[in-house]
C-alpha cells in the first residue's frame, strides 16, 4: 500500500541507484509525516545521516526542515527553529537536486505560513527556477505551491495559471498524487467563487487519486471538502456523511488539526438542522483541541458558533459569554496579523532576475489590497458581532410585554452612545409585585455591556433566587456581588460598578417602594416635582471605607402620578448654543412641562430636544429615561 512502511520495505530494496533511493524515501516522508508521524521521524533521521556522510547539503536541507516541522507540531519552538534555519543554511548552498527542490518548497511554506510571504515567494521562486534541471515532478510542485500562495492572496485568476501549469505536468508523467493535489487546489479556488458543481467534479477527481495513492491525510480532506461543498449546496445528508467519514479517519490517525476543522464544519451542518445538542457537542470538542493546538483562527470560530447554538436554545447569557470570549481573541489576533503583515511587507528583498522583481513587485501591491481587504473585512466581522452581541444585550433588556401589563401607560427612551449600552433596564414579578430598574454602568459600548450583563444576572438572582423583595435589600446584594466578581485577590480594587434606581410597585395597595444608588426618582403630582433620593454611593466599591446598606424609601400613588427616572447621559451632553451640558435642572422641568401629554409623545419631545440640542456634536454617554403615568 502506498505511504505505508510495508511499501517502503517492499520497494525500497528494488532500486538499484542511490538517487532513485533517496528520490523515493523523501517520496514517503512528505507523504506519510502527517499519520506516520514518528515513523517518518525516524526515516528522516537516516536521510539526514546519509546525507552528512555523503556531504550531500540537498538531502540535510530536506532532512532538517523535515524535522523541524515535526517539532513544531509537538511544540518543541527552540528545535524547529534551529533546524529550519539549519536546512534553509543548506538548501541555499545545495547542489540542485530533487532533495533541494522540495527543502526550498518546504522552507517556502514555513516563511509564508509565519507571514513572511516575500521571503516565501522568493524561496518559492528559487525552487521554480532549479526544477527544471532536474525532473519535472519538481517542476510541477513548484508551480501548485505559487497556485496556493496566490489563492491565499485572492488572486485566483495567477493561482488557476499556476494550477493548471502543474495539472498539465503531472498529467503528462503520471503523477497521481500531485495531480489530486492540483484537483483540490483548482476544487478551493471553486469553492471560494461559489463554483460548487464545478467544485464537486474537482474534489472527486481529488478524492479518487487519494484512495489510489492510499494518501490518508489526503483523503480525509478530500471528504471534508466535499462535506462543505455538499452543505453549500443544501444537502445535509450527504455533508454528513462525507464528513463523518472525515473525521473517522482524522480519528484513527490522531490528526487534530484536521479534526477540528471537521468537528466545526459538521457542527455548522447539525446547526442547520437545529440540532443543537450535537452541534454543542462537537464545537466544545473542536474548541478543547484547538485551544491546546493554539489553532486561535479555529478557536474564534468555536466561540462564535457556541454563541449561535445558545441563541438558537435562548441561553441569551452563556451566548453571551461565548461571543465576548471570540470577540476577545478576535480582536487580539486581528492585531497581531495585521502587525505582522505590514512588518513583512515593509522588508526589503533580493532577487536574481528582473522579471521575478516585477512579479514580486506586483504581489506587493496585490499583498497591500489584500492586506487592506482583510482589515476591512475583520472590522466588518468584528462590527458583526457587536450587532450580534446587541441583539443578545435587547432579549436581557425588560420585557416590553412584561412592563406594559404592570405600567399601560409607560415610555422608555433608549438611545446607546454605541452599538450596545452600559446603560439598561431591568424588570421581573413575583408574588403581586413589579420590580424594575435603571441603571447606568461603569463605561459604555462593549465593557459597558458586560458589566451590564453581571448586573442584570444578579438583579434575577436576588429576586428569583435569594427571595428579596426590599429594594435597598436588592441594591446590598447586587453590590456585594459585584464586588466579589470584579476584585480577585491580589489584584488592584476595582471601582466598577453602576448607579441604579430599583423600585418595587405593589398595583393592588399602589405603593411604590425603592432604592436610589446615586441617582434619583422624580415623582410629578400635579405638576410639582418632588426628587428623591439618593444614596450617594455606587453598586459598587466606593470611596468610604465602610459600606453603607442603600436606604428604601415608600411613596403611596395617587391617580395621574407620573415616575420618571433617567441616567446622567441626558443631561450631560454637550450641546446648544454655548456648547454647554443640558444639565439635570433642565431636563427635570422639561420632564415636569410635558408630564401631562400623552407617553409616547413625551418621549417623542425627549427625543427631539435631544438631537436639537447636540447639534453636529458627538454624543457623549448613553442615554436612558424610563418614566410612567399612575
């Protein structure tokens, strides 16, 4: 069978030249180092050897960057990068032979998959330009490794010139294998054009030279990639079983980066089905290993998917969780990779011909767009999922359901500085009570938002769980909690926190009873504002040494009461004609002159006051008045 050690012990004492000899042993080390990890390893140590005692630099260059892959993958940093230096040392002073073709191939794709793509083309180039002295095999790799490295830079038009340059060479010299290999390069660059019946006849030619080959690494991507084609294309069935095949053999060869990819592209299947729990089963699988693997590309994915799945079954807060967790790592590696591109780009390279510095020159410039592209498109992908993140932020706002039944006559004016808000409201009921509550927390935008999401899960905690019903009852145990969650041990204090004004309704005995956390409760009966409250300290560490326990407050209803309550966004922004803040004194009789209208235009006049006011000014803070008629 071939890429196995019974084909290497069966074929290997049939050649009679030491170059056929060598030609065939590194035959079966590119092949079978993915799944024959140690085997290879260990072949590759006897190349090397061979080739120090022949004083053959061709075949130490492909032993050493060999070797140096197999320590990358087991993490041993210092050793591969010795090694690779040592081979790219060698192949550069090599004698040209099939050996030095493919250790410069193989030193190509370690510059290019570090970002190093200059440095990687010109390897590439130097490989290319040596093939055609010795066998066309050689030739033919050159030219589907620039197909890859053109495909990555979206230049697909180069990358099929360069694939079918490749795709003619094997053909002629009946190179099944590297055939298959131009198969599914051509089969990536359909995929990415959404080419997808042209896609599958390419991945089954792929496929098929594969299984002759007995290329088990090559295989199961050729399923994988036909399980993705056929999930394009609405076929679930067939996905799956592509892909269950897949991930079978990945399995049996303990061929974890290709697992992962398997586990989250038969997750995305299941997903569509709407089967979440294999679909959550599979993407906590994928996401443990590629968080060993540090595979952080893969690692993004799993958290975004796992915030699908939790959505989809109305986990709005571990979906949460998952997508701030991918938005992390998102942002993080976003940064690195733009940073390394433009380091990369800015070096300076040698080259031999004129033409190759042209084309070079061309690629930097397709580089930069691409470059460009990329950024853009993270930042999209990153805007993306602060929208998605909105929408999670929106289904753990108050009930509008739930506040219209208790207040009918109600508005709330919402209006967040960015996408999502530190500021929020809050409702729940229990036992004939409403309890409800504004609050604005440390920060706005996305750390805003989280530390809304803390909150909002200690407001149901104290309520749902721990039975409180006192409103300054409330605000204590949110604080506490608060607390403990933001100042672990051995770590600067945290001022984190909110101000908040909660407030428990009685509809039957019309009282209302609540807690101002420096803030405070406006209460209109005809037309003369009364301002309660507040404590003057945080949910939060504040700057007393001894915590205080947040006073509760009553007030009985009478018929045409009118609450209002409202963040410190309003009226500290910046606006008319002095570029002054709005201030609370003004907001307060706005809202005492317009108590007597109905609700919806109340907020209606809030609102264009508001944008009169700013004018062409930036919006300043979030903004958040929630007021309702008794």
């Amino acid at each position: 069978m071939y890429f196995s050690l019974d084909w290497l012990n069966k074929h290997l004492p049939t050649l009679s030249s030491e170059k056929e000899k060598n030609e065939f042993l590194i035959h079966f080390i590119t092949g079978a180092a993915d799944f024959l990890v140690d085997e290879s390893y260990a072949v590759c140590k006897d190349l090397l050897e061979k080739g120090r005692r022949e004083k053959d630099a061709g075949l130490q260059a492909f032993a050493s960057v060999q070797m140096a892959l197999y320590h990358l993958t087991h993490g041993n940093h210092t050793e591969h990068q010795r090694l690779l230096n040592e081979g790219e040392q060698f192949a550069m002073t090599a004698e040209p032979s099939f050996a030095t073709v493919v250790a410069l191939q193989m030193c190509a794709f370690n510059h290019w998959s570090a970002g190093e793509r200059d440095r990687g083309l010109e390897l590439a180039y130097a490989s290319r330009k040596m093939a055609p002295d010795n066998t066309n095999e050689g030739l033919g790799w050159s030219d589907f490794q620039l197909g890859v490295f053109h495909s990555d830079l979206k230049d697909y038009e180069s990358a099929r010139k360069y694939f079918l340059n490749a795709e003619k060479m094997a053909s002629e010299h009946d190179l099944t294998y590297q055939l298959a290999r131009v198969h599914s390069g051509l089969a990536a660059i359909d995929i990415a054009q959404e080419k997808f019946d042209d896609a599958l006849i390419r991945n089954e030619k792929a496929l098929a030279g594969y299984r002759k080959c007995g290329q088990l690494t090559a295989v199961s991507r050729a399923l994988n990639d036909l399980g993705v084609i056929y999930s394009r294309r609405g076929d679930n069935l067939r996905a799956k079983e592509n892909l269950a095949e897949a991930m079978h053999i990945r399995k049996e060869m303990n061929y974890r980066p290709g697992l992962i990819t398997t586990e989250i592209e038969l997750a995305r299947v299941f997903l569509q089905e709407n089967n979440f729990k294999e679909a959550e089963k599979l993407l906590k699988e994928a996401l443990q290993m590629s968080n060993e693997t540090h595979a952080r590309q893969k690692t993004v994915t799993c958290y975004m998917l796992l915030a699908e799945v939790y959505k989809s079954t109305g986990e709005f807060q571990a979906a949460f969780e998952q997508l701030e967790t991918g938005y992390r790592v998102k942002v993080e590696l976003s940064g690195e990779e733009a940073s390394n591109r433009i380091k990369h780009l800015q070096q300076k390279n040698a080259t031999e011909r004129a033409d190759k510095e042209a084309e070079i020159h061309r690629l930097k410039n397709v580089e930069l767009k691409q470059a460009y592209d990329e950024i853009e498109e993270k930042n999209k992908s990153i805007l993306d999922s602060i929208n998605y993140a909105k929408r999670i932020q929106t289904a753990l706002l108050g009930s509008a359901q739930t506040i219209k039944r208790n207040l009918p006559e109600h508005f709330v004016h919402y209006r967040p500085k960015d996408i999502v808000s530190g500021d929020f409201y809050w409702c729940a009921e229990k036992n004939n009570q409403f309890f409800f509550a504004v609050a604005d927390c440390t920060g706005h935008g996305v750390p805003g938002a989280f530390m809304s999401l803390l909150n909002i899960n200690l407001l149901n905690r104290a309520v749902s769980e721990n039975n409180l019903s006192d409103p300054g009852a409330i605000l204590d145990f949110v604080r506490t909690h608060v607390i403990a969650s933001l100042n672990a041990e051995g770590q600067e204090p945290s001022r984190d926190g909110m101000d908040a004004v909660v407030f428990v309704l009685d509809r039957n005995a019309g009282t209302l009873r609540f807690a101002c956390a420096n803030n405070v409760l406006l209460h209109v009966r005809n037309k003369n504002m009364t301002v309660h409250g507040p404590d003057k300290f945080p949910v939060g560490l504040s700057h007393t040494e001894q915590l205080q326990p947040f006073t509760s407050h009553e007030v009985a209803l009478q018929t045409g009461d009118s609450i209002f309550i409202s963040t410190d966004g309003y009226p500290d922004q910046f606006g008319g004609e002095r570029g002054k803040k709005f201030k609370q004194t003004r907001l307060r009789e706005l809202l005492a002159a317009n108590a007597g209208l109905a609700l919806n235009e109340q907020s209606k006049i809030l609102g264009e006051k508001f944008l009169s006011w700013k004018g062409d000014l930036e919006q300043v803070d979030d903004i958040l008045i929630f007021g309702f008629r008794w």
